[in-house]
C-alpha cells in the first residue's frame, strides 16, 4: 500500500511529503521555543526528554535506533536549524525513520495543544501559517 501511495505522487511527491513534516516539526519547535521562552524556560529541556520517552513506550511502531535520530532533528528545529538541511547531512531518510518521523510531528502538535488546553491549536496554527502564506 505504501508503494502505490508514492508511486501516486509522482516523481519528487515522497521528498516534498518529507520536507512538509520536517517544515511542521519546525513550525511546531518554533512555535514551542517561543512559548517556553516566554517563561524563561528552554524548549530543549522540556520538549525533547518528554519526546523520547513517549517514543520509547511506542516498541511496535518506533525502533529504539531511530529514536536519537528524531531527538536530534527536534533538537535541530528547537535550536533555529532546518530540520531538512539537518537531516540531508546524514544521507536519505530510510523506510525505518518514516513512522518516525510521523510521530514526531503528531507527538510535538499533541504537546502543544496540551499546553494551550486546546485540541485543535497546533492544526490551527498550521492553518494560520498556510492561509497568511497563500495571501501574501
């Protein structure tokens, strides 16, 4: 099923769905480093611990050898860095990192709308983005 979902994409359809999660793994760190900030605490510290944990609880679908590699791609975000251009310098994603990868953006999204108390916050932050994008 995986296979004929990329071949519909057409060529260049997989890297353009893996650079739209690392841009929401970006968006999502950046929006988090603003918010911890605002309270004098680091993003890296409250984020990435509570991240890997949750990830290790995950044994059927995250590979424990793959979970350093999302905790540095976080991290990248977290600090200002691209999570694509972070990622490129250690070769192309593999079929291991993809459930991964999934995961690390819907785990940052769920930490944030727990932090604002509301279930849609980080879609609506994404819609925000999107829709100030398109007009400009």
């Amino acid at each position: 099923m995986v296979e004929q979902f990329a071949a519909s994409l057409g060529p260049g359809g997989i890297d353009e769905l893996l650079d739209g999660a690392c841009t929401l793994i970006y968006m999502y760190m950046k929006w988090l480093r603003m918010a911890y900030e605002d309270h004098d605490k680091d993003v890296i510290e409250y984020v990435v611990p509570n991240l890997v944990a949750t990830m290790r609880m995950m044994t059927m679908s995250i590979p424990r050898e793959v979970i350093p590699t999302m905790a540095g791609l976080v991290i990248a975000a977290g600090t200002g860095l691209s999570p694509n251009l972070w990622r490129k310098q250690y070769g192309y994603w593999t079929k291991e990192e993809m459930t991964p990868l999934e995961a690390t953006a819907f785990l940052l999204a769920e930490h944030i709308n727990n932090i604002t108390e509301d279930p849609d916050f980080a879609t609506r932050l994404i819609a925000t983005a999107l829709s100030e994008a398109y007009e400009d």
